[in-house]
C-alpha cells in the first residue's frame, strides 16, 4: 500500500469496554484519522456507542461496515477467537487494518491473518501498544545506551487474586478455554512477552510448565516460563490468577546495574547502577492507545515504521503456545 497523506476513515468491530476510553478517542483525537462507523451484533448497543460518540454510522453486520466503501481502514475489537474471522474479510476488501492483542487465540491463525495482508501489502496493525508509550521507550532508551551494560537476564513476576466475577462463576470469555486458550495469560503476559521482544529481540528457546490451580473456570491460571532471546540474554516468568495479593514487577539484570518497573501498575520506573538510584514517574496518556494510534497514522503517512506489526505479532503468539505446551 502506498503511504497516504489523505484522512483515513475507520470503521470499528466490537465496540466494547477496551473501545470507550482506551482506543476509540484515540483514533478521534489523531490528526489525519476518523471514525466514521462502528460494529456490533446488538444493534441498539452500537446505536448507543455512536452517538454517545459523535459517530455517523453503525451496523449490526460486520460485513456492511467492512464493505462500506466510505470505509478505508478497520479495527477490530472483539474477543481473540474472531479475530482470523473478521480479519480474512477485512484482507479481502483490501484495506488496512489494526487488531485487538493477542493476535488470535493460536500461532495457526495468527499467521493465517498476517499472510492474507502481507500476500496484498496491507498494513496490518497490533494492538501492543506498550511498544509505543513514553514510559517503555524511556525504559528502552536505558537499555540501548547500555545504562546498566550488558543485560543479561529479564524476570517478570505478576501474580493477583481471582476477581469477583471469577469466584461467582459467572462467565467471562478471557477465562473461556474455547475462547481465550490461556486465559487470563493470553489477556495479560501477551503485553509483557511482547514488550520484551521489542526491548531484546525474537526468542529462539522458550518451555514451560502449566495448571489449573483453583478449578474456577475453564482455562489455565498458574504458569511459569524460561526462555532465550537469540541475543543471548536469558528470561523468566511466572504468572499467578489465585493469589492474595498483587504484584507486578520486572526486573532487568545488567552488568553494570538493573532496571525495575511493571507492566500494568503506573509505578515509578527505576534505573541503579553504580552511581545510585533514578526514579523516574511517567504517565500514561488518558487513552492509552493514542500514541499507538498515532504511530499508525504515521506509518500510513510514510514517516515511519509501526513496531507492532502483524509480523511481530505472530511472534509473540508463538512463544505463548511453547509457554502453554502447544508445540508449533
């Protein structure tokens, strides 16, 4: 696709909770970009989002909106188990497009989708969009000015206790073995795994070990991993959803210092060397898309390259299934 200087108008499938303040405003407040239409199957909720949204059009048949021709780009929003669905159809109507992470619930169809765009040169975004916030690249500039010297190794920690809806028994489609395979894993180490790809480079080693611990729903809820970057630095982690309290912290071994800092909880991050400790605070935007979205908009514009494409996307999807035991 050739890059573009014209105003790109989006159309949105699934227009759920992740759309009302973390991604929609943000294609709203981005220069070049307009949403002009919105999917849902429950038609009066799309009718409701539209309007509370100030946008024009709204369907109830994913089909309509991907071939409204005043359509030229869409973002998908729904559960992972519809994402190669909706996608083959958006690559087939030959525009781009940006999807909800995890790519797709397996390594299979993440690179079925990722080889429908890539066979017609589309661009085909992911919704990794801790690749493109302030307090990640601050962390990322730390680590390639060699701040702490060589790395070595990475460690991530995230353990919480099961949420009210989990202990109910209530459904939840990220807890759905049939929906999301790993569970909240797929919803949650899919940001941090994909994140420490763009900070180290693709993974050519990765095992680990898997259970249900607390039989509340369908999925898997305590992991643990090691794996290889090819750079030659080593990585662990480990990932709790029955646990009494919350944490959240990565740390990153260097020769000469560490790094801290967490994925989820807006905590300082924080950079010890030899020459003491700097905590730094840097927030997130209050659509925590927009830098993603902006990016994107740069990349259809030609002015730079998005770092979370298809392509690094089926990557991450790859070393989730070694994690989960589903050899690709």
């Amino acid at each position: 696709m050739e890059p573009t200087s014209k105003t790109i108008r989006w159309g949105i499938i699934g227009c759920g909770n992740v759309t009302e303040i973390k991604s929609g405003p943000a294609y709203q407040k981005t220069g070049g970009f307009e949403i002009v239409a919105v999917m849902r199957r429950d038609k009066e909720k799309a009718a409701d989002y539209a309007k509370r949204h100030g946008i024009k059009k709204y369907y109830s048949n994913a089909d309509e909106l991907i071939n409204d021709p005043e359509v030229d780009a869409v973002y998908i929003a729904t559960p992972p188990d519809s994402h190669k669905f909706y996608g083959l159809k958006v690559a087939l109507a030959g525009k781009p497009c940006c999807i909800e992470k995890p790519l797709a619930p397996n390594y299979e169809d993440s690179l079925a989708i990722h080889t429908a765009f890539s066979a017609k040169n589309l661009p085909l975004f992911v919704a990794y969009y801790r690749r493109s916030l302030p307090r990640f690249e601050k962390i990322k500039s730390w680590i390639d000015e060699k701040n702490i010297g060589e790395v070595r190794h990475i460690n991530w920690h995230f353990m919480r206790p099961p949420s009210t809806v989990d202990v109910s028994g209530a459904y939840n489609w990220r807890t759905d073995v049939d929906v999301a395979s790993g569970g909240y894993f797929d919803d949650l180490a899919s940001h941090g795994l994909d994140l420490f790809v763009h900070f180290f480079g693709n993974i050519n080693q990765v095992s680990g070990v898997n259970l249900n611990q607390q039989n509340l729903y369908s999925a898997k809820d305590a992991i643990a991993a090691t794996w290889l970057h090819k750079s030659g630095i080593t990585g662990t982690g480990s990932w709790n959803f029955g646990c009494q309290f919350l944490e959240d912290t990565v740390t990153i071994y260097g020769s000469k210092g560490k790094i801290t800092f967490s994925i989820f909880e807006e905590n300082d991050i924080v950079l010890e060397t030899e020459k003491g400790k700097t905590e730094l605070f840097i927030a997130h935007p209050e659509n925590v898309q927009l830098f993603h979205v902006k990016k994107i908009q740069e990349h259809l514009a030609g002015i730079s390259t998005h770092p979370s494409t298809g392509l690094s996307a089926i990557h991450t999807n790859w070393v989730m299934e070694q994690i989960m035991g589903q050899k690709s």
